[in-house]
C-alpha cells in the first residue's frame, strides 16, 4: 500500500527513473522494477525516496487491530473443531 502510494507519487515528479537513481544511490535498475510495480521495498530504501520526493512516510496502527485477530484466531479455532 505504502510502496503504491510512493510509485504513484514518484509518477507525478519530474523526477526519472535514472535522476531518482542517481539522486539516492540505488540502483537504476531497482529504482525501474520498483517504479513499473514489480518488486517492493524495504522502509529504509523508501525513506530514501520519500525524502527525494520530499514526502514522508507516516505509519499508524490499525484501529481494533488486536481484536479482528483474536477474532480471526477464535474463527480458525473454530473452523478446526468442525472439521
């Protein structure tokens, strides 16, 4: 989600694949694969970008998080027992 934001962030900039490369020392051609969509990033390389594009990348917690999980747990549990 984080990593199609910044593509579509990236697409809008003047920015090219090779200037974006150059600029943050990544490779040209991981800056390319990313861009067209097909690899994903780690944090680090997107602070990278983020703050080429002079952007930043704020996570939050989901809300009700820690109970859908506990109600998924409760649901498998369940699903188990049946079968």
């Amino acid at each position: 989600m984080v990593n199609q934001e910044l593509i579509a962030i990236f697409n809008k900039s003047p920015l090219t694949k090779y200037g974006l490369a150059k600029s943050t020392g990544l490779a040209e051609t991981t800056v390319g694969r990313w861009a067209e969509g097909k690899t994903n990033i780690g944090l680090e390389t997107m602070e990278l970008i983020a703050d080429e594009l002079d952007v930043s990348i704020t996570l939050t917690r989901r809300r009700n998080h820690a109970r859908t999980v506990k109600k998924n747990i409760a649901r498998k549990q369940r699903n188990k027992n049946r079968g």
